[in-house]
C-alpha cells in the first residue's frame, strides 16, 4: 500500500505554519490569527481538506485553534497571532 504526499516548491503552508508557531511561542495566551482576506483565500484553498485548515465552529471560523480575524487594512501577506 503505497502513500501519496503532496509536495510543491514554494513552501506555502510551510511558512503559515511557521508565522502562527511563533506567534503561539512570543504571544502569551493568544486568542486570535489576524489575516489579510486575500491570504486567507490562498489559506482555506492550499488547506483544503487538510487536519490544521481552517475550521467553521458555531459560525467562527477557526484556524490553529485560534479565531480568525480579517483584516483588510493590513498588508496584503499579512498574518499575526495576538
């Protein structure tokens, strides 16, 4: 029984991964991922069907056990842990 594992070269989920771990690291008791709503298209389509995507929970979406908030005046690749 062989496995398949996707593998793309620009390390996308790579590095949301790695931004939301630092934020749980400097951030002490973290509540919320603050993401720019065209990053976290690009979020919800590369986690598609993945264990960590983002999760609709009583009508919050949730992504790392975090609430998500979208915000449109930040920058365009912007995500933070607060």
């Amino acid at each position: 029984m062989a496995r398949q594992y996707e593998v793309g070269g620009d390390y996308f989920i790579e590095k949301i991964l790695a931004a939301v771990f630092v934020g749980f690291k400097t951030v002490s008791n973290p509540t919320s991922v603050t993401v720019h709503p065209d990053l976290m298209k690009q979020i919800r389509e590369k986690f598609r069907n993945k264990v960590v995507g983002p999760k609709l929970v009583d009508d919050v979406e949730v992504f790392c056990g975090l609430r998500v908030v979208e915000d449109a005046t930040k920058a365009p690749d912007h995500i933070s842990v607060s």
